[in-house]
C-alpha cells in the first residue's frame, strides 16, 4: 500500500488497516525508521505509582510491579529454562556496592553470637 500525503501534509490511514475503532484516538511514535500507532494509553512506559498493582499469584494475594510498558513480570511469564537462565545471569553480575561479608562472620561460632 501506498499512502499519499495531502496539502496539509498529513497522511490517512484507512482504521481497518489500522486495526482501531473509528474515533478512537491513536498514539504516533517513531522507533529508528518506523512509525509505531497504539491505542492512546496502551503505549509508553507507565508512571511508577502505576507500575504496583494487587494480583494474585500461585493462589496468594501479591503486591507486583509491572514492567515499564505494563507487561506482567517475569516470573509469570517465563519457563523455567529462561527463568534459570535469567538467575545464572543474575548470579554471575559482579556485585561491587556495599560491603562483602567478612569471612570470620561465616564461622560456626559467631553466627550463633
């Protein structure tokens, strides 16, 4: 499809190729050479205060954080392969801030202290 800009400049798109509701408003953003339309207040990452959401998981009553686009968290979504591979990745992170354990803390004798 061929799309022909008018005398303002603006383009029309036809909404069953756009895959929305007539009126509906759409989000335009530009991705590197594309040009992305979402519905409006689908896209775009959500504030913080709307990323903690109630839910349930595993039959329990959860306090979760969404990812920045509203996506569920990993632990919902991931098999277990990539979940394991996500933690060896995580374990192998170096981790420089705050202090390491001394080891005369991991003795027998003063982890009862």
């Amino acid at each position: 499809m061929i799309l022909k800009a008018d005398e303002k400049g603006q383009l029309t798109l036809p909404a069953e190729l756009a895959q929305v509701a007539a009126n509906a408003e759409v989000e335009v953003e530009r991705e590197g050479d594309t040009i992305v339309l979402r519905p409006a207040g689908s896209g775009g990452e959500l504030p913080e205060e709307k990323r903690w959401v109630h839910g349930v998981y595993k039959g329990r009553r959860v306090l979760k954080r969404l990812g920045p686009h509203g996506e569920p968290p990993l632990y919902e979504t991931a098999t277990a392969s990539e979940g394991a591979d996500l933690w060896r990745d995580w374990v192998r992170e170096s981790r420089t801030e705050g202090p390491s354990i001394p080891l005369e803390a991991l003795r027998r004798e003063e982890i009862y202290d």
